[in-house]
C-alpha cells in the first residue's frame, strides 16, 4: 500500500534534491517529521506529502535555510 510506504534519507534526498546530511539536519532538527529504526532513519509519504503540500516552492525554501 503506498499510504505506508516509508522513505530512506537517500530517498528523500534525491526527491528533495539535497544532499544527505542535510536531509539529516532537517531531520534532527524536526524540520521534517521522521523516526529511527536502530540508527536509520525513515520518513512516512504522509510527512512528505505533509511537507511539499506546505512549502509551494521548495527549491526557493531550501536554498534559503541554513542547513
């Protein structure tokens, strides 16, 4: 079911078009919402879609953080 489908942060940075430790920090940071298994983290396609349905221009958004 893709309701439950989870994203690794390579995953996600590939979607989000960032690099991996970034895609960390945003993590750490609780900017994106996931959770860790052991040491890996995971993000549910709700928190993505959660995320792009709230920033209409993610290119611009990103490029203006610190990360």
């Amino acid at each position: 079911m893709d309701k439950d489908r989870v994203y690794t942060v390579k995953e996600l940075s590939e979607m989000l078009k960032l690099r991996e430790p970034q895609v960390r920090n945003l993590l750490n940071r609780g900017v994106i919402k996931g959770f860790k298994i052991g040491r890996y983290w995971r993000v549910a396609k709700e928190e993505i879609d959660r995320l792009m349905s709230g920033v209409q221009n993610w290119t611009d958004w990103h490029e203006k953080e610190e990360l």
